[in-house]
C-alpha cells in the first residue's frame, strides 16, 4: 500500500494543477516496486476528495477538471506497465459509464485494473447509447459488464440501462460503482439478479482476485 505521507503530497500536486509533481510522485512510488492497482487506489481516493472540496464550494470547476485531465495523463503513463505484466485469462469484460454519464476517469481504470488481471476489456467511456452498447455485447459476447455512474441525478438512467441489458440478455453479470452511490447507495439495483455494486477499486480487486 502507498505511505499516507506520499498520499497527502500526490494530492498536494493535484490540487496545486502541478502535473509534473505529480508524476515524479507516481514514478517514485513505480520504482520503489509500487503496483499499478495500488497507484490505482491512490487516484480514486484523490479524485474522490477533489470532488468533495467541489461540492463544499472550496475549490472551482477548474480545478476539479485540471485534476481529472492530469489523471488521465498518469493512467496512459502507467498503462504500458499493465499490459507488461499480466497473464491473459480467457474471460472478457465491456466497462462504460451510464447513459448521460460524462464523468469517466473511474470507468477507465476499472477496465485497466480488469486488464492487469488478464482479462480482454473493452473501454467505451462517457454516455455511450444504450443501443450501441446492446450491439457491442452481441459482437464481443464478454462474461461481464461494468458501468459508472459518478452523478446521483442519472440514477434513473442507470437503472434503465441496467434493465434494457437486462432484458436482451438475461445471463449476463453486470457489476456497478461509481461516487453516486455515495448518496443513494445500491438500491438501483435491487430489483435485478446478477448486478453487483463495488464501492471501490480494492473491493473490486479483492473480488478479482478470489475468482482468478
């Protein structure tokens, strides 16, 4: 796990918009033997503060997406180390945000993480059309899906997709997360079988691990 210390300094770079800080952080931390799912769990748990300083009105919207986009830079910097050091397994995952959901950081480092432990993932990121969602399960036919959802107000959205699926395909396991359900927790899926929420990366890691 990543030093509280080191912790409270990356998310000091990322408030401050300093992307090269930030990236000497995660370089230090990769060389010290740090895994790529850890620095994973580092970036949703500083994400997650960043967007709770916005909802007290203490730091801007410019902020908020000067942090998003220097997070995406650090996920393609830490991607090829994914890809080098993973063993493919034969199971297959889609991972998209919800339909009016436009916030897809999380989304994609759940494909990454899925990546990391061998799975083939495909990642669509923000509001993809429930339609062309439909079509990309019947081309590729994963063993699971994954959506996000980061805004509570597309709660109803995500339930409507997650029954569209549903209906067309009835098998298939869908998995859920997302900052929303910090307000609404999981009752969106309650009247469907087969859809698991996780509230984290390492839960979800931790489940990933226990089924190989």
């Amino acid at each position: 796990m990543v030093d509280e210390a080191v912790y409270l300094q990356y998310l000091s770079g990322l408030l401050a918009g300093d992307r090269t800080r930030c990236m000497e952080t995660v370089s230090l931390l990769l060389e010290k033997g740090t895994k790529p799912e850890h620095l994973y769990t580092v970036f949703q748990r500083a994400l997650y503060s960043i967007g709770e300083l916005w909802e007290q009105n203490r730091i801007s919207v410019a902020v908020e997406h000067l942090a998003t986009a220097i997070t995406e830079t650090l996920l393609a910097a830490v991607y090829p180390i994914i890809l080098s050091g993973r063993s493919k397994i034969d199971k297959k995952v889609i991972v998209s945000c919800s339909v009016n959901e436009y916030h897809q950081v999380g989304a994609r480092m759940v494909a990454d993480i899925m990546e990391s432990h061998g799975w083939d993932a495909w990642f669509l990121g923000a509001n993809t059309p429930a339609e062309d969602l439909l079509l990309l399960i019947q081309e590729k036919k994963p063993d699971m899906l994954a959506l996000s959802i980061s805004i509570y107000f597309n709660m109803a959205s995500l339930g409507k997709l997650i029954q569209i699926v549903r209906s067309n395909y009835p098998g298939l396991s869908i998995i859920v997360g997302g900052q929303a359900f910090r307000w609404g927790e999981a009752d969106v899926i309650k009247p469907f079988g087969n859809v698991t929420y996780f509230p984290s990366l390492e839960k979800l890691i931790q489940e990933i691990r226990l089924k190989g």
